[in-house]
C-alpha cells in the first residue's frame, strides 16, 4: 500500500473563483509532486458555492494521479480530519470523492 500524503488546502480566499485560481495554482503542484502516492487534500468548511470547484479538481486530480488515489477532506483541523485520512488509507478502492467531516458543514447538499 502506498502512503498517504495530507496536502494543506486550508487558508484560500473566501470568494470562490478566487479559492479556486489559488488551489490551482498552490496545491495542484503539491499533488501531482506527491506522485506515487496517495493523497488527501484538506480544506476548510465552507458554503455550497464552493462545491463544484472543490469536487471538479478533486474528480480530475484522482483520474491524473490513478492508479494512485486522490481525496479532499473539508471539515475543521482535529480528530475528525485524522480519522478520516486513517480511514482512507485503510481503503483502498475510494478516491476522486469530497468528504466532510462534521455533520454541521454548509457544504452538504
């Protein structure tokens, strides 16, 4: 199995055109440097009008990097981030999704 590599999305800019053009340019780079690997990109909670960039990078990211597995992590830093990366390095068949980790997240539908 390969290792799980926890790239830092957190801090973009609240308006979503401009989080996107700044996770294109920033973390894109770090995934595909984490070649060989599994990834995990965490974010930060935010409202539904950033569900669609996240989801489209995180969809595309996991096809570029196959057959290694690309996963975004939005939700709050602390426990529930580290379980759900201890969970997706123990399953091996689940990639290209957005996952939150607090039940209170905006950004569910």
């Amino acid at each position: 199995m390969t290792a799980l590599v926890r790239i830092d999305a957190r801090g973009l800019p609240a308006a979503p055109l401009d989080a996107a053009a700044a996770f294109h340019a920033r973390v894109v780079p770090e995934v595909r440097k984490a070649a060989g690997n599994d990834a995990a990109i965490l974010f930060d909670p935010a409202d539904h009008t950033h569900r669609g960039w996240r989801r489209a990078a995180v969809e595309e990211l996991a096809r570029e990097a196959a057959p290694n597995r690309v996963n975004g992590i939005a939700g709050p830093a602390g426990e529930g981030v580290d379980d759900t990366c201890d969970y997706l390095a123990a399953a091996p068949g689940v990639t290209g999704q957005l996952l939150q980790t607090d039940g209170n997240s905006q950004d569910n539908p």
